[in-house]
C-alpha cells in the first residue's frame, strides 16, 4: 500500500501526487442520471465493479436504487462482500474448484450468482455449492455478437439451461447477453444494429426455455455504449453499465447520437500529477506515467488547459507538449488527466481522494484493487 495521497479538507494542491481523483460533484451526477434512468425504464441496475473495485462506491449505487452489483472476479465479490454488499454477479464463467469454494464461502452470507456456457462448469459449481450448502445464483450466457464467452443462442442455451436447472445447489435465473464489442462502436447508428441483433438472439433463446417450461426472470447485460439501447428493446430487464460512473477518453470518443462526444456523462476520474521538470518552454513533465493510468487506449487527455497535450508517457513520467496558447507550465504545477481507460486505472491506486469545491471530501479504499484471481 502506498502513502494515504491526502487528508479530508487538503486543498489540491496539498495532494500528494500521482493520486487518482474523483470529482464527486460529477461522479454524483453520473450515479443520480443513470439510477434516475433505469427507474423511469423500469429495468434493474446492477452496475459493474470492475469499474470501481470500491464497495464504498458499490454500496452508492445500491443506495441510489441499484439491486446488487456485477464483477468479473472472485477476489472482486470477495471484497464488494466483505465491504457490506450483499447481492453479487459474477458476469463471467468459473471453473476451478478452489474459486467456486471460495464463492461458495461468500454465498453463506450473501446472494452470489454466476455465468455458465458449459457442462462441466454446472458439474463444478454444483460440487462446491452442495459441498457448501448453499445455492448459486445461475444464468446461462449466450453469445450475442461478442464473440468472447457464452454458448450459442436458441437450443444450445436453453440445454445448458434444462442442465443447471437438474444440478444441486443451483438455481436457473436467466440469461447473460452481453455485447462487449458494441460499447465503443463509433456511432450510434452501428450501436444500434448491434443491440438489435443481440435482442434477436435473446429472443430466439427465449422461445425454447419456454417450451420447455424453464422460467427466465433476468436478461442481464449491457454497458455505458449501449445501456438505453437494451433498456428500450423490452427483452432486457436489467442493466449492468459500469464506466458511465467515471467515464475516459475511450467512451468520450464514441460520438453520441449526433456524433462527435459521448457526453451522455461527465468525466468524474481524473489522475492528478505534478510538473517535476520543464526543461524547454515547449515542454514539461509530470510524474504520472504507465504506473499511475492505463496506456493502451492511448494517452490521457489534459483536462481544462488549452493547448497542452500528453505526447509520451513512460513507466514513471509524462511528456506535456506546451503550446503557444497555453503559457508556461512551472515546477510544481498539477495537472488533471483523464484516462483513456477507467477500469485498468483505477487497478493502479490503493485509494480514492474524492474532491469537491477545491477541498477532499472524503478518502475511499480500492479494496478489490489487484483482485486478478
Ligand atoms: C465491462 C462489462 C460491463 C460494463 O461495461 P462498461 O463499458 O464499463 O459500462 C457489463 N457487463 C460485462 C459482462 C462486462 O464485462
């Protein structure tokens, strides 16, 4: 663990860099516009904690009406549990016995549930769950165009369904139908071609589970690209959006419906750094590098300075191009940078320092930080 960046009621410029922020006015913003969406929808909110791997977060987005939270790890649901979230998808198939154990172990005290498209993964988490004596949570997922996890829609998943629903200690719920790939699709109109065709496969899924009297009360996917997409389609019931909390320069770049920005949300998370050598005019750097922001969505974004740009970034640094309209940057200077990709970012900090008007607000553990098992 490194040092705690900050104290509650430090000025930013007493943060101790890199440090990464949370401008708590437009994360507040971003939690309340999507909440206020799915109850008007009349879908279900289960945002995803790989975003934030932050219960105190997780548990936020519950208070502002979501039902539980999703993650893609086991370490992840271990740490939203013991941070008092008791209702957790795992968005994401497991295999291994020690892992299902481990979830097992969680699901004593909370609602776990998890992603099958395979036999031997039912065979698996029902020899845990029973070893345990506990129920999973269980949804077939099926490819809907992603082309990643999830067995085929139609007969194939409503089979792998009929089998959970036979297994101990599992119980059938629904379907996972993510489209990962239709996120970032440049524009809207290709987004929408997308989610319609993934709404055809859930659709065709639906048919035989009916014929074969398997009730399907979740349709879970959907993220920050294509949320109201899914929402609008009437075959999902519940949303599992993750990035729109933050936001990054990826999502910014996906153009909204009239092209250009996504702004459906506002950039809340920015990594904080220093000015620690300016040797040309033209030129300075900070102490932020590929430790402290994820790089392979490209550089981070300044944010709020006119013609100054990142050009390079290293383990430890980042080179600032200064142009002629920015004036110069001084030793000792901060800078705000967005990220071009939240979620492997925030995997780079031990702590949130949640910023309001100038002054910390409050200091928030990244608890599942590193959690890769
Ligand atoms: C990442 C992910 C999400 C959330 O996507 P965002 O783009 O972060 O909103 C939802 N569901 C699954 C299965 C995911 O892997």
């Amino acid at each position: 663990m490194n040092v705690i960046p900050a104290q509650v009621g430090s000025t930013i410029d007493e943060i101790d860099t890199p440090a990464l922020i949370v401008d708590l006015d437009a994360f507040e913003h971003n939690l309340n516009k999507l909440a206020g969406f799915a109850r008007e929808a009349g879908v279900r909110l289960r945002p995803h904690a790989k975003t934030h791997k932050c219960p105190i977060i997780g548990l936020k987005q519950i208070a502002a009406g979501a039902v539980g939270q999703c993650c893609q790890k086991v370490g992840e649901a271990e740490a939203l549990v013991r941070g008092g979230v008791r209702d957790v998808l795992v968005s994401n198939e497991v295999i291994a016995l020690p892992k299902l154990r481990r979830l097992a172990a969680l699901a004593t005290d909370a609602n776990i549930a998890l992603c099958f498209d395979a036999r031997e993964q039912v065979d698996a988490a029902s020899r845990a769950a029973t070893e345990f004596g506990v129920t999973f949570g269980a949804l077939v997922e099926i490819d809907v165009g992603m082309q990643r996890c999830g067995v085929a829609p139609g007969q194939p998943a409503a089979d792998l369904a009929r089998c959970i629903a036979d297994a101990p200690g599992l119980r059938f719920r629904g379907l996972q139908a993510y489209h990962g790939t239709a996120q970032h699709l440049p524009n809207l109109a290709q987004r929408e071609r997308a989610i319609a065709d993934a709404a055809n496969a859930v659709r065709a899924t639906l048919d035989p589970l009916e014929r074969d009297g398997m009730r399907c009360e979740v349709v879970c996917g959907a993220g920050t690209g294509t949320f109201a997409l899914e929402a609008a389609s009437g075959v999902w019931n519940e949303l599992q959006a993750g990035s729109y909390l933050f936001m990054d320069t990826e999502y910014a770049r996906i153009g909204g419906a009239e092209g250009g920005l996504y702004t459906e949300f506002r950039h809340s998370l920015f990594v904080l750094a220093t000015v620690m050598s300016a040797p040309a005019s033209d030129r300075a750097i900070v102490d932020a590098g590929l430790k402290s922001y994820s790089g392979e969505k490209g550089p981070p974004w300044v944010y709020g300075r006119e013609d100054v740009e990142v050009v390079g970034i290293s383990d430890e640094h980042g080179k600032l191009r200064v142009g002629p309209k920015a004036g110069r940057l001084r030793l000792g200077d901060k800078v705000m940078l967005i990220p071009g990709h939240c979620d492997p970012t925030v995997n780079l900090h031990d702590w949130y320092v949640a910023v309001r008007a100038g002054r910390v607000e409050a200091l928030w553990p990244i608890t599942a930080r590193g959690a890769s098992s």
